[in-house]
C-alpha cells in the first residue's frame, strides 16, 4: 500500500519533494482519530438505546449460561 502511495505521490505531485513522507508522518494521528471516532460511536449508541445499567444487565444476561430447571430437582 505504502509504495502504491509513493508512486501516486511522484506522479500527481511530482514538483513536490517530500510529499510522501509528510503524509506518513501524519499516519499515526490519522489512526488516533479513527480510534476516537470509534470509541465515540460505541458509547454514543450505548447511551442513545439507554442507561449503562441496562447495558449491562443485557450483557450479563446474554452470556449467561442456561439453567436447565428439570436437573435441579
């Protein structure tokens, strides 16, 4: 990918030298950004469909194991 980019980079903007380079030192904050808008996205659908209490109680109840109540007795 990284050398699809470089080419595209000495092709489209051959007059500017360094080019390349500058957009790989903007990577990591490129990915911070995608990070944030993920954790974003979660917590933001977790609040709009209700409280974290029942975020939770769903969770456990959803990895709960079935108890089969005709062994109990």
């Amino acid at each position: 990918m990284f050398s699809c980019l470089d080419e595209y980079c000495r092709r489209a903007h051959s007059s500017e030298e360094g080019r390349f380079a500058s957009l790989l030192l903007r990577l990591p904050a490129l990915r911070s950004i995608s990070l944030k808008s993920f954790e974003h996205l979660f917590f933001f659908h977790l609040i709009a469909e209700g409280t974290i209490g029942t975020y939770i109680r769903d969770a456990l109840r959803s990895h709960a194991p079935t108890i089969d109540t005709n062994s109990i007795m």
